[in-house]
C-alpha cells in the first residue's frame, strides 16, 4: 500500500517513519527539504534560518530520533529596565530566583502549569481525533486547574506582573484560553548543528527503513469521484493509496482544486540572522546569562554560537533590529533577514503564517484546522498532518505522529501508541 506525503518538514518526516514502520511504501515530495527547520550555511556560519529552538517536541521522539539537544541553562532570561530573570532549568533555583525578582505567586502560576501540561500529554496529546474545548475545559475542571481555559489575559493578571504578560503570550493570543500560555511554556533548547539537524536526524531514520525522498514540488492532487488517487509533479503522474499532506491546509485544498476559505491573518514578523566578526559586546548584566534566550522589549534574542559550534558567531532574533542592534554590538559580517513575505515564498507558506493557522479562536482544539476534519479533510484518502492542525504550530512533530497513526488504523486497522 502507497503513502505519498506532501511535504518534508519535520511533521512529514515524523509521519513517513511511522507509517513506513506499519508497513506502507513511503513517498515524500518537496521542494525544501526539512521546511522550517533547517539550516543554512551563511559565510561558512551554520544559521537556522527559521525556527531556532526546540521546545515542544515530545521527548519520546527526541530519544527515537536521537536528536542532540543542547540544555543550556538558564533557559531564557527576561531583561527588563529595573530587573534581569533568568529561568533556570533547576526548579528550586528558579522559584527562588522568581520570588525574589518580586513574583510571589509564580510558584502557584507554574505549578498549574505543568499540572495542565501534564493532563494535555496523558489525554490529549497523542490522539488519532482532536478534543474539543468543552472536553478539556471539562478535564481541567475536574483536575483543579479550570482556570488554565480562561482568557489568557486573566489568567496571566491573576499570577504575574503586567510587564511579564508579554513574554508568556504572543500579540493577538490574549483572549484566547491561557491553555496557549502552556502550550509555549516548555523547556527550550538549541539543537547541535542547528534546527536542520533535526529532520536529517528524523529522515535519517526513516530512510534506513525504506522511505524515499523526491526532491520536487507537488503540482496538484488528483480527485477522481471525491477520492484523492494520486499527485502530479511536473508532467509525472504519482498514483498512491493514500494520500497525506503537511503543508499548510490552504496549500493543500488549493492542490486539491477544492474551495475552502482559511482566515491566515497578517502576518507581520521579521527574523534576522546576523553574523558577527567577534562575540559582541554586551551589557554587564546580562553576561553571565548570554548563552540563554533573551527576552526584552525589543525582541528574542539567540546567540547559540556560545553553546555549539557554528563556524562563526551568529545571532538570530526575532524583533526590532535597530533595538536589538544596539544592545548588541559588534562587528557585523552579514544580516540575513527572513519575513513572512520570503517565507512564503521559499517555504510554501501561505501569507507567511508559521504555524499554517493563526494559534487562536476558532482554529483551535478540533476546530483546527476546520470543526469535522480532524486530520482528515472532505476529500477521501486525503489526510492532513502539518502545523495546521491539532494542535497546532512550533517544532513538535505531533501533528504528523497523530495523522500517521490515523491513517494506520484506518487503512491497516492497528493501532500504536
């Protein structure tokens, strides 16, 4: 039995493992191998062009992948103007730390955290159909934490200083349900090599198991009688059994010729990956923190040439440049400068959205990416398993493990954990 997938970023190339395990001939096809987590060398400087740590990636697939993640402690550091919070990777150090930098209820803010986190991974995270609101609210709800389903705004007020509310919650996310403040609360790391180590070392995997990788782009899917039979790249037909896209669902109901209307939103931000001649120079405060990531008001800020060797010193943020320039200082050999409008192009990203969707109202829980599909879409034989869908965008992997085992059961009747 054939599977073809669109699309070789990290979701696609986790699903092809799984699915060529279960049995199905695998066939991956794009035009950018490892999509949004690569790297690119740059002056002879290993850059991770796009994403740039990794965070939310269950650790059962870091161990099966063998992914060498870089713990740096801290984790991240908070700059403000009155205040430096580093956040350690030690938990006792780090509630002390919070405490002391005038948080006094951030232990009870954290606590509920990880006690929701850890109600997500045990009943809502590897699943082959996405829960509803109500059915998390509800499980929340007997678990003590409701509040974590509250607007994230109140949630936020009710534990932390208003100057922090910014670095736990993205722009445009403050009235969706705090259940977002921790879907991005993880411990972040740097990957060795940079974020594209990581699908080599996925596909790395794969490969040896049989799955093979067709350098090209996908043209369109072919829909004969409502039953996705194939795709065409270039003047080649590609006949398969099923069919599974990661790419964005606007990317793959466009190939598919089926009108669906997605809202992506504007997507205005900017990253910069600068290469420097020398380590540059910064504020005393913050030295001893350098090797973490850097939240201020200007940006996030990643110097992971202090914890891997990249050929040089790179700095890559996301933020105002001038802001970050000037705490920043150095020399600068080159300024790479990605924004939604490149990546659309590069990465097959309709307007630029890095996550597929917006990470919000209504394109949450199983109204991700649309109430009814699930990881399948109306055509047959054509299922979806990018950032996308449940539950959503950041390197994870777990939309692409959910679609493979769906299609496993379905078309194979197992099933696996």
């Amino acid at each position: 039995m054939r599977a073809i997938i669109i699309g070789a970023g990290h979701n696609g190339l986790v699903a092809s493992y799984y699915l060529r395990k279960a049995g199905f001939d695998v066939l991956i096809f794009d035009n950018k191998f490892g999509g949004m987590t690569d790297t690119t060398s740059i002056k002879g400087v290993k850059v991770s062009r796009a994403s740039y740590v990794l965070g939310l990636m269950p650790r059962k697939f870091i161990d099966e992948f063998e992914i060498p993640i870089i713990e740096q402690d801290p984790i991240q550091t908070i700059w403000l103007e009155d205040r430096i919070i580093p956040f350690w990777r030690d938990k006792e150090k780090r509630m002390k730390e919070l405490v002391n930098a005038g948080e006094d209820k951030f232990p009870e803010f954290e606590e509920k955290i990880f006690k929701f986190k850890k109600l997500l991974e045990e009943k809502f995270t590897f699943v082959t159909a996405p829960p509803s609101e109500k059915e998390v609210i509800e499980e929340a709800k007997n678990a003590g934490i409701e509040d974590v389903m509250r607007p994230s705004k109140e949630f936020l007020s009710k534990y932390l200083s208003r100057d922090l509310h910014d670095f736990f919650i993205y722009p445009g996310m403050e009235d969706s349900p705090a259940y977002l403040v921790a879907y991005f609360y993880d411990d972040w790391s740097f990957v060795k090599g940079g974020m594209g180590t990581v699908a080599e070392k996925i596909f790395e995997k794969a490969n040896k198991l049989g799955v093979n990788f067709v350098s090209e782009k996908v043209n369109k899917i072919l829909v004969e009688h409502d039953k996705a039979v194939g795709v065409k790249v270039g003047d080649k037909v590609y006949k398969a059994d099923v069919i599974l896209s990661t790419a964005s669902p606007t990317e793959t109901m466009k190939l598919a010729e089926y009108d669906h209307k997605f809202t992506l939103g504007k997507n205005k931000w900017i990253k910069y990956n600068v290469i420097f001649k020398e380590f540059p120079k910064v504020d005393e405060r913050i030295k001893n923190f350098i090797n973490s990531i850097i939240d201020f008001e200007g940006g996030e800020v990643v110097i992971p040439s202090t914890v891997d060797d990249r050929g040089g010193i790179v700095m890559e943020f996301m933020g105002n440049y001038e802001e970050v320039i000037e705490k920043f200082k150095g020399e600068i050999v080159y300024v790479d400068k990605l924004n939604a409008r490149i990546a659309e192009e590069i990465y097959n990203l309709p307007a630029g959205n890095l996550n597929h969707l917006p990470m919000r109202e209504p394109y949450l829980f199983d109204g991700r990416p649309e109430k009814g599909w699930g990881y399948k879409t109306p055509i047959k034989d054509l299922y979806l398993g990018g950032a996308g869908t449940y539950p959503g965008g950041q390197v994870s992997g777990i939309p692409g493990y959910n679609s493979a085992r769906l299609i496993i059961k379905e078309k194979l009747g197992k099933d696996f954990a």
